[in-house]
C-alpha cells in the first residue's frame, strides 16, 4: 500500500477516472452519539467533513447543472479514495438535502504526506535543564491552573522519514499524530485532487468545489461543546477546557495558554494570540507612563500662564480676533477660547515631550523583545526552518505553471506560470493599480478637505458670534468645533465604506499576480491592505497634524483652495487639540465598529441558526452537523485582527504625542479584544483548518516601518502641531532684553506677542465682513500664530525676528530629538539580540540529535549489512578451500 501511495499520490495528485470506475463513499446512517468524533465503527478517526446538497433534492437548477455537478463531485471523491482516504457519508438529521462526507486519513497516508509536507515530528523528550526566571513566582499566579491544562511535553523534533520510522518519539499510532496535524494533512490533499480535466487543464482542489457551490462547507470537526465535556471517553474535550480557562470573560486577567492553544488551533492562530497578548503586555508601561503625563497635564493646568491670559478679561477680554472667513463672519472676542485653552494645556505640556521620546524608545523594546519571544516560539513549536522545507507551492499557482525555464542554481528544468517578460507585465499592473487606488483614497481626503472650509462657513454664519454676546453655546461650540466633530465623523464613516471596495480590489490584483506560496500570497495582500487602510486611516491625522492652518496667508491676503475656499485656520491654541479630537473619533469608532462586526453579528446569526433548527426538531444533533451550522472563518482568516491592532499600533506611536492617553484606551482594548477573539473562535465560528506559521509574516516589517516613521511624526507634532517651541522661545529669548520689555524670564505677554496685529482698513473687498464694527478700535489679531510685523512698520505683515528664530528651533529639536532617539533606538537593538542564548542551545542541541540519531543510524545499518556479506564471503572461501 505504502509503495502504492508513493507511486499514485505523490506524482499524480489523483487521475479522473472513467465514471463506470468510480468509487463512491461508504453509507451510514447516525448512530445517535452527538460527541462522536469517529466514523460508525468507532475506530476512524473522522479527520474532516465535506458537506453538499443531493442534487436530487434540488428544485432551483435544471437538471443538467444538477448532473454536472453530481458527475464533478462523484469523480472528485473517487479520486479522494484512489489516494487513500476513506470517506462515509451520512444524510443530515435535520435537513434531509444535506449530505455530510466524513474523511479519514489511514496511517499509511499520514505517514506518506508527512513525509511529502516535511513536518517535524517528536525524536526524543528534550533533555535540557530548564531554570526558572526571577518573576516565575509572580508569573504563576497569572497562569492557567495545571492540573485543569496540563503543560505540552518538550521534545526535539525532526522531519518524518519513513525509512527511519523507528527513531521516532511513537508510543501509540493513534496519537503519534495529533488532530490538528491530521487535519492540515487531510486538506493538503483535499487542496490537489483533482475532480475533471477540460481542454487539457486540470481543475482540482476543494476550494474551487466551494467556490462553485459543488460542496457548500469543507472543515475540521470541534473536539466537543464549548458548554460541557464530551460524552465520549476518548475526547479530551480540548474545546471545552479552551473556553473556560481562555475564552470566558472572568479569564480576562489571566495568561493564555499559548502551547494549548497552538495545539487545537495549529500555529498561525498560535503566534496572533501570542503576539497579541505581548503586545498587550507591553502596553502597560506605555499606558502607566502615558496616564502620568495626562496627569502632569491636569495638575499644571491652572498654571498655564498663556491660557490664564486668554481667560483673563482684562487681556484677553480686550483682544479683538479677526474674522476666520470672507465676508459672512464676524470679529470676535479671544477669551471665547478660554474652555479649549484649558483644555489645550493637558495635552500640551513639558509631560507631552517626555512621553513622546519615551515612545520612540517604547516601541523599539517592544518589536526587539518581540523578535526574543518570537525566536523562542519558532523553535519550541517547530517552525524555524518552515519556509526553506515545510511550505508547499498553492495550487493556485501549480495549475498555471506552463512556461519552462532553467534553474540557475540546481541547472535543470523548471515549470513557472509565466516568463520573466509576463513577471514584470504582472508587476507593474498591480503597482500601477495599487498608486490609482492610493490616489483615489487622497481624492476622498481632499473631498473632506473641501467640506471643512465650506461647511465652515455655514456654521460660521450659523453659530453667530457677537463681541458682546454671553451665550454659553459659545464656549462649547464654536465654528471649528462643530466643523471638526462633523468632519470627523464623515470621515471615519467614508473610512467604513472605503474599506469595504478597497478588500475587494486588493484580492483581485493578488490573485492576478499569482504568488508562488501561500506566505508569499498573504505577505503581498498584507502589504496592498495596509497601503490602503494607512492613506485611508492616517490621511486626515495627517492634513490637521501637519497641513491644516500652515498655509493661510495673513488677513489681507488669504490663501484659497481651489480659487474658491478660504484655507482652514487654527483656533488660537493651535490644532494639537482637533487632532486630539479626530484621534479620539476614529480610534473608538473603530473599536466599536470592530466588535460588531467581528462579535454581535456572528453571534446574531448562530442565535437564530438555533433557534430555526429548534423549531424544526428536537431529535439528537451529531458534532458534525452542529460545527456546520456555526459560521464559517473566511478565506483571510486572522488578516483583519493583525490589521485592525497594527492599525491601533499606528495610532499609538505615530500620534501620541497629542494623544497620551492612547496607550491606555489600547490596553483596554486589547483586554477586552484577546477574550473576544477567543470567544468567537471557540464558541461561534467551525474550527479553522491548522496551519503551519513561522512568525506573524509582513506585519513585522510593517511595523518597523511605522516605529521609524513614529520618531518623525512626534517630534513634527511638537515643533509644528503643538505651541511649545513657540513658549520656550518666547520664555528664553522674547522675554527679556533686547526684543521684550520683562526683567526675568516668563510667559508673561506671551498671547499678546504672538498675536500679530492687522488694520481692518487693509481687507479687501472680497474678504471684508458683513458685521459692523463696535468701538473705536481699528486693528484685530490674527487667529494664527503667524508673528508679523505690525501695521506702520517699513516691513508690516512680512514676518518678523520671531518668526525665523521659531523656525530655526523648530527645525533644530526635530533633528535633534530624531537622532537622540535613532541613537537610543540602534544601542537598543545592538544590545539585545533576535535570539536569546538558552534558544540557541535548544537549536544547537536538537540539530546534534537529529544527526546523531538520524545520519549516523545509517552507518550503523551499512556496517551489519557490510559484516553479514563479508561474513558470506568467508564462509564461501572456507567451502572453496
């Protein structure tokens, strides 16, 4: 049979047989045991479930399409059976049109594939000395109690070679390979067989079976109910222990079961849950730190000199604003701004630079020590050479391999699906594809540019402000608040909508550009999403960050967008506190979004896939059919949890400097994100097929780009988003002589000075307010900082001194501030290494085995095979003689 296997298997992948010869699935009817995971004889393991409609029973289709879909499927079986598998099928209990095919895959097969797939196997319990750290004692209190989940035995591990069959770690054939490994096995096959042959191409492979409705569901069985233990003795009831020491919320301040959880849902699912709750982790010190510079802000709020003086009705009750558009709006008073000045100085403090040089060096320690616990997972569950031996080219890209080409390194032959010519024509389609659809999420961005600076004129004439007015709707709502939340809010929900096109066309241009593995595939989708979802996401941080209020003019000489809008201004705190805002918005409108996207729905629609199966019958459900009715997990998998935290990561490093409380609203998240993605995955979705992952693939250098690219962005956020280079400036050199009139360093006229001045004389027609003018004043103040010389000066409305001196100090803390911290960050990653040294030994250690055991057993059997026909020659001379 094992002879039979390597010569039909392996090459061929199974043949279409004529449909006189096909093999068909042996009949059984439920034998009434709901937590049977074995076939009716109770001895086969059932490894997975097919699940199709008998045609027969179809009323929608015409008979012909019921044929060919019965012919497709009948042939695809059949050859299921020609490569070893054995198939029983039992009619549904509670829909008669439904069929389930369980799977089997005989010892014969898994040892056969195992050895195709390269999949490491246990050689012998790991030998080597465990010491405990420092912190376990405090560690423990945290883990799962091990007497409910006893810990996984280590052991050293090397790829399954039947011909060493007995060098391996087997105690019992029946569980010498695990469910989750049968599992993956059983679909690397279900992947390639093939089910009809049309003009010379094959069509093979279950997904394209789904795809085409030939089979409505294909997946791997629960081990039992999430609520209760299996009835059956031999199920270790993996699922159940799942839910309740991971998955219940009153888990939520406990350590996950990583090793138990790699060991039901494989290692892809593995390594998110692990990375994730490492995150999490280290999220705390940024939130405890952060949290400490929120409240640095709050205490040296009332000693906020330069918002005492906006408040203060005596100098900012005296300062008459320009109007902030053409025409329809009105001067103002400053001490409107005194609630938002407040408010400013929380965020706006010496706490805030603090906390974004401790991010930069937060966010490098994080992505190092994750490379540490990454390595060390890598080897304990058997993925660090994964790639080079493991990883089998997708179907997908076997079907279109027609072209031949030479190998330079092997120089022998090779089937590609296109030349080097055809590489490049794919390559740049999709480049150019993906920069068309970049420049349509911009196209979007400025869309809701153009609705700030028309919508505020609306509110503007809406709102309407009068200097001597004492409405209290004008500390709250001012025109740029009610523009900034409005804004807000339509973006995010063009955000929502814009995600949903941008999943499509990203699918559409990876598929087209036909990546040879499925890490290769998901690497390059990732790439193309988080392209998409960082312009769509970050654009409009980044316009009020860095664009907005920068390029306005002066009073008599607005800047317009587009010949038409008047460019947006800042309020006179600056825009740090609209980022705020717009930070606040999308962060927590996404997180809301997310879970009920993610939660509610799946679970909605179980409740009343029960609820309907209720009403039809009370019979006995088997574990099949209950797995069938919960949803299924989706062709991307876990892509959108890793997207939807690295999104979270990006706002938590490339903003905070505006923000400090983003760690902390993280940290919340993600507590409460681990439970509910484990309780979705236990409870509400069918088991995932296992799958093999070396790390967490194109997120790790996606997020190394954004730790770089977060040191920028802070340090722009201070020098040109926040006021306080302009403070210091003012404090060390405005202050005191030569340019300002105090004895001793202070802040002290700091809004006066900074507030340049304009004769309402000088507006234009086209920009010159509608509103009277109240007193004998005949000059206002700009909005912005702008620091230009007053009206009457040789120079009036250029800039002055101040200016360039606040430039200069601008530009030099950003060059400062990146390199301190690029510096910090490269000792950073020089002195911690990606692998710890106990994890080197561990490798070092099982490759010695793996050679001892493996390579020299060989010289051992070629030494008594050499003794016994040197012994037979002897024996035959002695006779001669």
């Amino acid at each position: 049979l094992v002879l039979e296997l390597n010569q039909v298997i392996i090459p061929t992948y199974g043949t279409v047989p004529d449909q006189q010869n096909l093999h068909t699935p042996e009949w059984a009817d439920f034998d009434d045991k709901p937590d049977s995971l074995f076939f009716n004889d109770g001895q086969r393991r059932i490894d997975f479930v097919l699940v199709y409609e008998d045609e027969s029973k179809k009323m929608t289709r015409k008979r012909s399409d019921h044929k060919k879909q019965k012919r497709k499927r009948q042939a695809y079986e059949s050859n299921l059976i020609n490569n070893g598998l054995q198939l029983e099928a039992t009619r549904s209990v509670l829909d008669e049109k439904l069929i389930f095919v369980k799977v089997h895959a005989p010892w014969e097969v898994l040892c056969t594939y195992a050895e195709v797939m390269h999949i490491k196997l246990p050689l012998q319990p790991n030998d080597l000395k465990i010491r405990d750290s420092a912190f376990s004692w405090f560690s423990r209190l945290f883990r799962v109690d091990e007497n409910i989940i006893k810990p996984e035995q280590e052991f050293f591990t090397a790829p399954f070679q039947k011909e060493h069959f007995s060098n391996f770690y087997i105690q019992d054939k029946d569980t010498f390979f695990n469910p989750a490994t049968r599992s993956r096995i059983v679909h690397f096959i279900l992947s390639r067989v093939e089910y009809a042959i049309k003009n010379n191409v094959k069509k093979f492979g279950i997904n394209k079976l789904l795809d085409t409705g030939i089979y409505k569901a294909a997946f791997p069985l629960h081990d039992s109910s999430f609520r209760h233990l299996s009835t059956d003795p031999n199920c270790p009831s993996e699922r159940y222990l799942l839910y309740r020491e991971w998955a219940h919320p009153k888990n939520i301040f406990k350590l996950q079961p990583l090793d138990f959880i790699r060991k039901y849902y494989g290692e892809k699912i593995g390594i998110y849950f692990a990375w994730l709750g490492f995150y999490t982790n280290m999220l705390i010190v940024a939130a405890v730190v952060g949290v400490g510079c929120f409240l640095y802000g709050c205490l040296t709020k009332d000693n906020c000199t330069w918002s005492q003086e906006v408040c203060d009705p005596n100098i900012g009750g005296n300062i008459i604003m320009c109007p902030q558009c053409d025409k329809v709006c009105t001067y103002w008073n400053l001490t409107i701004t005194c609630e938002s000045s407040k408010k400013l100085c929380i965020f706006d403090s010496f706490g805030t630079l603090v906390f974004a040089v401790f991010m930069g060096i937060w966010v490098t320690l994080f992505l190092e020590f994750w490379k540490r616990r990454q390595a060390e997972l890598e080897y304990e569950w058997d993925t660090v050479e994964y790639l080079e031996q493991e990883e089998q080219v997708r179907p997908e890209y076997e079907a279109r391999c027609t072209h031949v080409v030479m190998n330079e390194t092997t120089q022998q032959e090779e089937h590609v699906p296109y030349t080097a010519c055809g590489k490049c024509v794919r390559m740049t389609f999709c480049t150019s594809a993906v920069f068309f659809w970049i420049l349509l999420i911009i196209a979007s961005v400025i869309g809701i540019i153009v609705y700030r600076l028309s919508v505020f004129l609306v509110f503007s004439a809406m709102l309407s402000q009068h200097i001597n007015g004492t409405e209290a709707i004008r500390k709250y709502l001012t025109p740029q608040t009610a523009t900034s939340v409005t804004a807000s809010l339509i973006s995010f929900i063009v955000i929502m909508v814009l995600n949903v096109v941008y999943e499509k066309v990203a699918i559409l241009i990876t598929d087209f550009e036909l990546p040879r593995t499925q890490t290769d595939y998901e690497n390059s989708l990732t790439t193309k999403m988080f392209l998409f979802q960082f312009v769509n996401y970050y654009s409009s941080c980044f316009y009020i960050a860095f664009f907005k209020g920068k390029f306005v003019g002066h009073p008599g000489n607005p800047v317009y967008w587009l010949g038409k809008y008047r460019n947006e201004e800042c309020d006179p705190g600056g825009c740090l506190l609209e980022l705020t805002t717009q930070l606040a918005i999308i962060v927590g409108g996404k997180a809301i979004w997310n879970n009920i996207q993610e939660v509610l729905l799946p679970w909605v629609k179980n409740l009343i896939g029960r609820y309907c199966a209720a009403a039809r019958s009370e019979k006995v459900v088997p574990r099949w059919e209950q797995d069938y009715h919960l949803q299924p997990i989706g062709k991307l998998g876990l892509f959108y949890e890793y997207l939807e935290m690295v999104i979270q990561f990006g706002f938590v490093t490339l903003f905070v400097a505006s923000f400090p409380l983003a760690p902390l609203l993280a940290l919340i998240n993600n507590m409460l994100e681990i439970r509910l993605d484990a309780w979705k995955l236990t409870t509400q979705f069918r088991r995932m097929v296992p799958q093999k992952a070396q790390d967490i693939g194109a997120w790790q250098p996606i997020m190394q780009g954004i730790a770089i690219l977060a040191v920028v962005t802070n340090a722009m956020i201070i020098a040109f988003t926040s006021d306080m280079i302009p403070r210091l400036v003012y404090y060390w050199s405005f202050s005191v002589p030569p340019y300002g009139g105090h004895s001793s360093h202070t802040m002290k006229g700091y809004i006066n000075s900074t507030l340049s001045v304009f004769n309402i004389s000088d507006f234009k027609n086209a920009s010159k307010p509608f509103s009277p003018w109240f007193g004998n004043q005949t000059t206002c103040r700009q909005v912005y900082r702008d620091l230009r010389y007053p009206p009457g000066h040789q120079h009036q409305y250029e800039h002055n001194i101040y200016y360039w001196h606040v430039i200069a100090a601008k530009l030099a803390f950003i060059i400062v501030m990146e390199h301190v911290i690029y510096f910090v960050k490269f000792i950073i990653s020089y002195v911690i290494p990606d692998v710890s040294q106990k994890t080197k030994s561990k490798v070092k250690r099982e490759k010695y085995l793996t050679q001892k055991l493996l390579h020299e057993n060989n010289l051992k059997v070629v030494k008594k095979t050499m003794a016994k026909i040197a012994d037979n020659i002897i024996k035959g001379v002695d006779s001669t003689f």
